[in-house]
C-alpha cells in the first residue's frame, strides 16, 4: 500500500511513483487518512503527487516549485482551501485547482468556481468521480499549453524579420510599424495586391499588448454584401429567414485583440455608417437587435484603391475615411524596390527548401545562378511579392540539386514564347473581340484564377469581367 509520508517534500514512496508521470499535482487535506487516499490513486493513475497536510505548508511549497494541479480540502483549519486557492493564482494565474468539500458547502464550492476554481468533488465521493474530474483538468491543462505553444509560434511567423526588404522604402514602413505597434490607434495600409499588406497587419498587431488576443481578418470584398452584414456585425434569431440561431460577428469575435478590413474600399456604403458608430462608440448592434454590445477592438485596414478619389466619386464615407485612416502605411510595389528582389528569392528560398527551419533537412538548393537572378530583377512584378514567392516556389518544384537556372523560371520571365502572342493573333486573322478573350484568359491564368486580382491588371471592375466571360462562354477558374 502507498504511505503518504508526513514530509511534503517528499509526498509519496518513491518506489510507487511512476517513471514518466503524467503530471504533478499537489494533494492538500489536515486529514491524514484523506491525504492516503489522494495519494495513493492519483499515483496508480500515474501522477506524480506529494502532499501538504494543511494550507500553509501547501502555499510554501508552491513558492517553491510549480504543480501542474493543486487539489485541497476547502475546509481546513489554518489556511483554508479557498485561501489557497487565492494564493495559489496569484503566483501562477492559470493555476489549476479543484476542490474537495462537504455537502453543505456546496454553495461556497461554486463560489470558488467563478473565482477561478477548475471544479470541485463532493464528499463522500467514488474514486472514479475523482479520477474523472482529475483527468478533465489535466485536458485542460494540455490544451492551454497548446494554446500557449501555438501563439508563440504564430508570433515567431509574424515578427519583423519576416517583413523582408532593406531598401529606403522598407526602413520608412518598418519604422512605423514599430512606433504604432503598440499604440490603440486605427491605421491604414495601402499597396497594390501583393505587397504584404495583411503580414504587415499581422506584424503590427503581434507586435503590440493585444498580442494575445485574436486576430481576425475579413476580406471585405471576398463575401457577397447580402451576407456581410451578418458576419461583420452578427445577428439575433429570426433577423431574418435563415436566422435559426444567434450569431456574434466577427467585430465581437475580435474581443480583445484585433480587427483587420482588407479591400475596406470594396465595403458597401450601405454597411459605412454602421462601422463608423463600431469605431466611434466602441459598440456594435447585430442585426435585428434593440441593445448594443460592447466591444475592445483595434481596427487595422487595407485597401488598394485611391480611398480618397473614392470619398470624391462619394462611394466612400469622408467620416469614415478619417477615422481608419488615423495614421497611413503604405507600400511600394516591387517593381520600386528591386534591391529588395535578392532578399525575397532567398527568404522564399530557404522557406520552400525546408532550411530556414534551421534542422539541416532542406533540399539541397541553396540559391540562384546569375542569369536567374537577372531575370528576376528585370522582371516589373505584377503580382509583387506573392507573384515572387509563387515564382520561387515553383522553381523549387522543378529543380534538381544546386542552383536555380533560367530553365526552372516560367516563360513570363525567360520569354520562351514560340511566337508572341499578337504575332500569333495576325497570324490567325483574329478579331479585335476575340484577341479581348485570349487576353482575358492568359490574364486570368497568369494569376491562378483570381478574378479580383485580374480585374486589377485589366483596369475593369468584376462585374465587367464576369460580363466579359459570360460572353467569352468560358467559365474562368474559381478565385
């Protein structure tokens, strides 16, 4: 039988313990014969336990070391379990506790509960209750360390040293992320698609005391507006039709961290009122409420368009316009800073070889030949920067060991054409409307089926492009 010895240095027989426990727990009661029998099946459930025989040897000896879980007796004479359970999060906050009391005392046990306590068992109680409640909070306890991994790595990805550049332009956006980082003020990013506009809205906000809140991002022109006020804003049941149930939106999903509006100029002014009072009262009315609902945000936007001529045309609210544009980032397009192309390749490089994970086990491909090189840094970049990591990642794709060649780079660098295309369209005594379609469709290919992004190059709305290939009778590829 396993002794529960009276040093709670020690806790349990050595010879009991398990050698690769499944977590350490501290087991608090001023009965001897209560604390035996903590002690004795929580080490045949394979924890490490050691045991206090009152409230004060327990609070010293979590001075000393941590315990993944702290189980007391709420009645004890001296430092009461309640106490300890104060104690116990003041030095760890997320300290995990659970309660054994009496019947009676059920009502103080709950009390507990909302003060922090993870749950309590009730006297008498059954060994598998016990081992039961003892198990969901080490799940718990497992969870939040994954939790707590996770965000560290999520912050790792979207540190500074991941916005890649050291021309001019770069130093002026990087110094301004940093001094707004960890301010509560609305800024604005603008750039042409591609330029990292939303790794810049990450950098800022993992940068900044919300850190460990959330960061949720919403492509305002990505949902068709018949559903955006539903997401954005939320709505009550029975809203309308399709409402079976509430909804919170994702302004409230963003309680506590941050709020992130990419293309903010493609939001229909219908909903621009409705976000300006988000901003301005700190509030948000879902759909079909009577109540407002408080929120804690930080609203990060981004846009490619000349928000300004869009006040002007009146498509965008002037109000609106000044409040998330209290301060204004923006990036310069690729084709601005080619001494920037270099460091990008070989990021993209050493991310898509496996060795920027620094464990020796990337594919043996360590840069790009001279020729490649040029080719990159006289290509104009579109796409910008996503067009470069696509261009790199493909060419990783195709390479063999060594250096990147021209050969591994796709022909709208290199120029392998058999004949160009318009050579090819006199060639064919193709009319003016079907040369309109071919374009359209190389446009289209060109950016993987984005239909957003190819509206862009074509300097045409989507309406007018999805028109275009009604006509054409040629679904394009689904963005």
């Amino acid at each position: 039988m396993t002794l529960v010895l009276e040093d709670p240095e020690v806790g349990c027989e050595e010879d009991v313990r398990p050698q690769r426990a499944l977590g350490t727990v501290l087991a608090v009661d001023d009965d001897r014969e209560m604390r035996g029998l903590l002690c004795d099946l929580l080490s045949e459930e394979g924890y490490d336990v050691t045991a206090a025989e009152s409230g004060e040897e327990a609070a010293r000896l979590l001075e000393i070391r941590p315990y993944d879980l702290v189980i007391t007796d709420l009645r004890m004479s001296g430092l009461s379990g309640l106490d300890l359970l104060h104690r116990a999060r003041e030095l760890r906050p997320r300290q995990a506790v659970v309660l054994i009391t009496a019947f009676g005392s059920v009502e103080t046990a709950i009390g507990a509960m909302k003060a922090g306590a993870f749950d309590y068992v009730i006297k008498p109680f059954k060994s598998e209750a016990l081992v039961i409640v003892v198990g969901k909070a080490f799940e718990r306890i497992r969870l939040q360390e994954e939790v707590v991994r996770l965000r560290k790595e999520v912050a790792r990805e979207h540190e500074f040293s991941n916005i890649v550049g050291k021309s001019r332009a770069m130093e002026d956006v990087f110094g301004l992320v940093r001094r707004v980082a960890d301010s509560r003020i609305n800024v604005l990013i603008v750039g042409e698609s591609g330029t990292g506009k939303e790794l810049v809205a990450r950098a800022i906000h993992y940068n900044s005391s919300r850190k460990s809140g959330p960061f949720v991002a919403i492509n305002c022109a990505a949902i068709p507006e018949t559903l955006l006020e539903s997401e954005l804003f939320g709505h009550i049941r029975g809203a309308f039709t399709d409402a079976k149930t509430e909804k919170r939106g994702l302004i409230e999903e963003a309680e506590g961290g941050t709020l992130f509006l990419d293309e903010i100029g493609d939001l229909p002014i219908a909903l621009q009122p409705k976000l300006l009072r988000v901003i301005q009262e700190r509030s948000v009315l879902r759909l079909g409420a009577t109540r407002t609902t408080r929120v804690d945000i930080r609203i990060l936007s981004a846009t490619h368009q000349d928000l300004k001529e869009e006040v002007r045309a009146r498509r965008f609210r002037e109000d609106l316009f000044y409040r998330i544009n209290v301060l204004q980032i923006d990036l310069p397009p690729l084709r601005k800073r080619r001494e920037d192309v270099p460091l990008l390749a070989d990021f993209f490089l050493k991310r898509y070889t496996g060795w920027s994970r620094g464990d020796g086990a990337g594919r043996p491909i360590f840069g790009f030949t001279d020729a490649a090189m040029a080719l990159l840094l006289d290509y104009v970049w579109p796409g910008n920067v996503r067009e470069l990591e696509n261009v790199v990642e493909r060419a990783v794709t195709l390479a063999h060991d060594g250096n990147i060649g021209a050969s591994e780079l796709p022909p709208t660098l290199t120029g392998r054409h058999d004949t160009p295309l318009l050579d090819q369209m006199l060639a064919r005594a193709i009319s003016l409307e079907a040369l309109e379609g071919e374009y359209i469709q190389r446009v289209l290919q060109q950016v993987g089926g984005n239909k957003m992004r190819a509206a862009q190059i074509l300097k045409i709305d989507r309406r007018t492009l999805y028109r275009k290939l009604a006509e054409i009778g040629r679904a394009a590829p689904s963005s």
